[in-house]
C-alpha cells in the first residue's frame, strides 16, 4: 500500500506487472482481508493518475463527510465478511 501512495510507486509497480500478479492472486485467494487489500490495490494502479499536487496519496486531504461514509462502507463489508464466515 505505502508503495502505491506515490506516482514513482505506482508507476514502478505497473511497469513490473503487479497488476497482472495481484489479478491472479484475487481469483485464487480465499482470505476475506488479503481479497479486500488486493481490490483496493488493484483500483489504485488501473485508475487514472491523480490531478497535479496530489500525487502523494499520503498527503492528500480528504473531506470529513466523504473520510466518515468511506469508512462507514469499510465497517459495513467487514461485517458482511464476518456473517460470511459464520
């Protein structure tokens, strides 16, 4: 993750052909949080590149009410994956 967080990161790991290794991982991958980290990794590195003075992931401000319902969807799927489990 902290590798994706800056453009050289991401761009290294594109051009090593994370993606495709994350992919595969992803299909075969039973672990309800390695499939969750491998999706949000994947969706970094097959998005568009964020706007100039963004491009520290790390550093980037997130506005309260969008930080509040992302995590919301985290706490939501976490649960689901528990009742899954069940």
């Amino acid at each position: 993750e902290q590798l994706a967080a800056t453009k050289p990161g991401r761009l290294r790991l594109r051009s090593r052909g994370s993606y495709l290794v994350l992919r595969e991982l992803h299909a075969w991958e039973r672990d309800p949080e390695v499939l969750s980290a491998c999706q949000k990794l994947i969706q970094v590195l097959i998005g568009d590149e964020p706007e100039e003075g963004m491009e520290n992931l790390l550093e980037v401000t997130i506005p309260e009410e969008l930080e509040r319902r992302l995590r919301e969807e985290e706490e939501e799927e976490e649960e689901r994956r528990r009742r899954k489990e069940r």
